[in-house]
C-alpha cells in the first residue's frame, strides 16, 4: 500500500519484535472491514445488535478491570526528565523500552497485526497529521475506523514523508499491573500494552492528538488543545465559533451538540458541532486562530444522553455505532444505560455480561451500564455536524472557554482582563473528579486547561506556550471566558439548568467580543450584569438566581488562590514569571 521506506523500516523492526502470525494492512475499504466486523462476532469480542432499530450497531465489552484511562500507567518518556515531569509521569527514554521490550517480545505471536493507517484532521488540510497504529484488536481497527479518517487516503496523505506517529498497541496478556500508556514525543512514538479501553489504545485520540500534538505544537508554533469546538449562527446566517475545554466527563459533548433554546430557536439561531473533544489550533493568514478538531467521530459518555440531555448525541448513535460497556437489553437486542429513559430492561445483561433482571438490579442501587460506558459514533451521524466540519482550513476562534465541575467557587461565567490573565484563569482551572479516569470521585484536582492528563511536555514550558501564541496573535486573540454550569445550593441541587440553556451564557460572551454590552469589573474579571444573561422562558430562574450564580467568595477564591500557588510550586520555575505575577495581582484584587 505505500513505498513509503520509513514506513516499511520500522514495520519491519516491529514485526520481529511482535512476531505476529500475519500481518494484514487496514485499506479502509467497505469489504475489508465487514469481513472484520464478521470475524468480531465469530470469536465474540463484537455483539450484532438489532439491525432494524440501530442498523450497523456493535456492542462489545472490556475487561472489568479495564474501563478508564490510567493515568497512573501514562507515561511522557523523554531524554531530560525536567521536559516532561513533574506533572506528568515521566520514565528516561531507553529506561522505559528496555522495561517494554521484553513484554512486547513475541506477544502477537499466534495473532494477526493489523497496520492501521490514519489520519487526524481532514484529508488534504495542511493542518492534519498521519499516524499508524500496530494493534493485535479488531476492537482497536473499527473504532479507528470511526475515530479517524483510515486506510489508504492517510498514506496518500503521508507520501514519502518521515512525519507519521508510530503506534504500538498490543493486548499482550491484558495483566493489569503491567498496563503501560507509553508517549515518546521526541520520537513520534506511542507504546501501548495490556490494555483494551478505547482513551488507551485508540492511539489517535489522547495518545496522538493530545500529548504528541501538544509537543508537535510547541516545536511548529500551534495548540493541540483538550476543547471542545461550536458555531453559532445568527438569524442573518454569521456563524462565530467557540472553543471550548472541560475536564473529562464534564458535558464537552453536551455543550458542542447543543439544542438552542425557544427564545433563539424562534429568532432563527442555529448551533453547529465542530467537534467535542480536541481542537488543533494554528494561527491563519489574517492572523486570527483557527481551529480543526483532527477526529472523524465521538467518543461520548453513554450514561445521561438522553432525548433532553443530549438528543442530536442520542441520534448520532442510531446507526453504525460502537458500544461499550453499556447494558444490552435482551429482549430487542439493544442497548441500555443509566439515564438514557426510566425503563431499564427486564431482561437484561449489566456491562460485565451478567444476565439479570434490570428493573430490580437498578431498584437494588447497582449500575447496568459502566458510569464510563461510551459510543463510538460517526460525525457524520450528527444532525447539527458543521458544514466546516472538512474545511482544511479550520474555522476562526472568536472566545474561548474554560470551565470545572466546582459546586460553590466559581461563578456561572466571567470574562478574562486580557489573554495573558485568561492564561492564568486556564492555568487555574480545578474541578470535582468524574469517572473518565480511574480514581477517586468527586475530589476537587487542578487541571489546568483540561490539559494535566494529557500534556506531552512540562506543563510550565505549556503555560509559556499559551504566553507566546497570545503574543503572536495580539489583538487578533480569542477573548478568554471561564464558566460553571455546576454551581450547587445547599442541598446538592444544581441551581443553573444547563444543557441547552448554556446557549445564554455563550450569547453574552459573544456580544462582549463584539462590544455589544457592558460588563461589571470585579477582582476576579469581567461579570455580567445580571439582567444581560437572558432568562426569557427559564421556568426555575429568577433575576435573583442569576444574582446567587454571580456571586464571588472573596474568601474561597483567596483559598483556591492557594491552591493554584501549590500547583505553580509543584510544577517548580518553569512556571512563567507572568503567570505568578497573574496570581499575585489577582490576590491583591482580592485582599482590597
Ligand atoms: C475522553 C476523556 O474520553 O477526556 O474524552 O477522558
Ligand atoms: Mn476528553
């Protein structure tokens, strides 16, 4: 399929390290992967679903103990430990392959190697980039299949060049504590072994997209970037986009398929998808930032997308969709999970493959599907998919969003003084934890831009990164927001409705970057008066509401101030000067 040599000299090298049975190259084509797909539902590790109401439909499950990321198990190996730690876990290059080698020695053998070819980002955009995964996993094969734009376009892409990212994936013997999520950004490299879950072994996605691009960006001057990517179109037919970064599980999906409220629905607004997850980010010919998102599919959350949550992510799923770890119900070969209706199945297998009984399992307090069950769906599925979606320039960047789970510090939304302050606000980022990653739940941790799991370099030479792209773009720059959907009262309730409903905090940062209305200057940025977040139609929302979801502790935000001096001295100095400089102001704002 390629003459490629660089290509070919490493597939050789890795073939006698494996020592696969047979070595098959992924073309992409309609006939190859339905004879994979039939060969998944042979050995089981692929479930047919009910072809008439979720027609091309799989299910398949993990292993019980392989259902998140491991971040534990996620390495950035690079020669120097000071580029990659402390954030990150970090392991000397050579230390690290001289610890894998022995496990990928001969693990495929008695099994075929797929050659994945794929490409992140549209086919033909001077922004995208080409990688190959090595997988023994048919699961591994049609998710990427999903995921990226796969097979031979994405060696067309290539060409001749040495610029692909060389994956490695192998099942091996799925031992828990020899699981290894390997990045080499030095050297374009990602070793993965012993594990099936889709964050450590779809390659492209985190591996690629996030911790080698975020390397990849700091060498070439762009952002790979942990957002979300949303248009907004105008009743005249303008559309502005907003990027947008949530830590995982914190709704990205939600707020990038959104349903515009009546009260803009009826004026003629619209909300276009870009993408839910990853934004690349380069600066254009007319200086301002464009964005692409370098996937071809999502990979959501199954649990609480339902027909008001979520419903243009719920018909995504309807067709040509992978499952995992979700329940099946029995009686019409679909699928179910928490949330998706009241009615969970009767007859029923929960995620692990246990039969039993729905109704009384979830009556007794247990979970039919996995809190972190998922569907792979194609972005073509999605009814409100951007038409920029394959523009190979990307679209313009107008604002950019922070946001965290925080039940009391931060307010339902503010505005940054400047793109340098809206670093530090990004850098601050914290929020209460969720089930994408394996872990404690519900602990408040720093995660700046969304960015700790999966920054391939030091996380101070990023917030420096961040500094620069400010510098270069100059008043061209995205305005920077940050947002709180999750404010709670005092008995646990979410007090702002969400979901559509975010729309009203989106249009007024809009109309900030157009200067349309004023805002109320405060320590910690830019606020809006109360009365300019429209509530028309809000059944549950007052002025007052607003007012409480506006409020700033001066007392907590002094307290999380500390929290983001504990991060800056974690990470140590190479932490901007300018960014401490940020937090000192912003503690003087705050002491006034
Ligand atoms: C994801 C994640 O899967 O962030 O997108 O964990
Ligand atoms: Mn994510």
């Amino acid at each position: 399929m390629t003459t490629n040599k660089h290509v070919l000299t490493w597939l050789d090298e890795m073939v006698a390290l494996l020592k696969p049975d047979k070595v098959v190259w992924i073309d992409g084509s309609e006939e190859q992967l339905k004879a994979l797909r039939e060969e998944s539902f042979k050995t089981g590790e692929m479930q047919p679903l009910n072809e008439e109401l979720l027609p091309g439909c799989v299910l398949h499950h993990t292993a019980v103990n392989d259902v998140a990321r491991v971040e534990g198990r996620t390495y950035i190996c690079t020669k120097k430990k000071e580029d990659a730690a402390p954030i990150n876990n970090w392991m000397e290059t050579s230390e690290m392959k001289a610890k894998l080698i022995p496990m990928y020695d001969g693990c495929m053998k008695g099994r075929t190697m797929y050659v994945l070819p794929y490409c992140m980002g549209p086919i033909g955009s001077p922004f995208s980039k080409v990688g190959i995964e090595l997988t023994d996993s048919i699961y591994v094969v049609m998710n990427m299949d999903i995921m990226t734009r796969m097979g031979q376009q994405a060696l067309d892409q290539l060409g001749d060049s040495n610029d692909f990212v060389r994956g490695l994936h192998s099942k091996a013997k799925m031992e828990e504590e020899n699981r290894y999520i390997v990045q080499f950004p030095e050297e374009n490299t990602i070793w993965s072994i012993n594990s099936g879950y889709g964050g450590n072994v779809l390659l492209g996605k985190k591996c690629f997209a996030l911790r080698i691009a975020s390397y990849q960006g700091l060498k070439e001057g762009w952002m790979a970037e942990h957002m979300l990517i949303l248009g907004i179109e105008d009743p005249n037919g303008h559309v502005e986009y907003i990027t947008a970064a949530f830590p995982s599980a914190c709704g990205k999906t939600n707020l990038a398929m959104l349903i515009p409220p009546e009260v803009y629905a009826k004026q003629g607004y619209k909300v276009w998808t870009v993408g839910d997850d990853i934004a690349w980010m380069h600066i254009g010919e007319d200086g301002r930032l464009y964005a692409i998102n370098p996937e071809n599919g999502f990979f959501g959350v199954a649990p609480g997308t339902n027909e008001k949550s979520n419903p243009n992510a719920l018909h995504t799923t309807m067709k040509n969709t992978i499952f995992t770890n979700v329940a099946h119900n029995l009686d019409n070969n679909t699928v179910w999970w928490e949330g998706l209706d009241k009615n969970p199945p009767e007859n029923a297998e929960e995620w692990t493959g246990k039969k039993v009984n729905g109704k009384e399992w979830v009556a007794a307090g247990n979970k039919l599907a996995h809190p972190n069950s998922r569907f792979t769906a194609p972005a073509v599925n999605c009814p409100c998919l951007s038409k920029e979606f394959n523009n190979p320039n990307g679209v313009p960047v107008t604002a950019m969003v922070f946001g965290g789970r925080r039940a009391k510090t931060a307010p339902l939304v503010f505005q940054s003084f400047s793109w340098n302050h809206g670093v530090y606000v990004g850098s601050a980022m914290a929020s209460e934890t969720t089930a994408a990653a394996a872990g404690a739940v519900g602990v408040v941790r720093r995660d700046p831009m969304a960015m700790r799991p999966f920054t391939g370099y030091n996380m101070g030479d990023y917030f420096n990164h961040w500094i620069e792209m400010g510098e270069k773009l100059g008043d061209k720059a995205p305005k920077i927001f940050h947002v709180n959907w999750f404010r709670t009262d005092d008995e646990g309730h979410f007090i702002w409705p969400g979901f559509g409903d975010n729309m009203r905090v989106l249009m007024w940062m809009l109309k900030r970057c157009k200067g349309e209305v004023d805002a109320v200057e405060t320590p910690i940025g830019y606020l809006p008066k109360p009365e300019d977040i429209d509530i028309t139609g809000l059944e549950d929302v007052t002025l007052d509401t607003v007012k409480g979801l506006l409020s700033v502790d001066k007392d907590l935000w002094l307290e999380d101030c500390n929290g983001v001096e504990e991060l800056y001295d974690q990470i140590g100095e190479r932490v901007p000067a300018e960014l401490r400089k940020q937090l000192a102001d912003l503690r003087a704002r705050l002491s006034k």
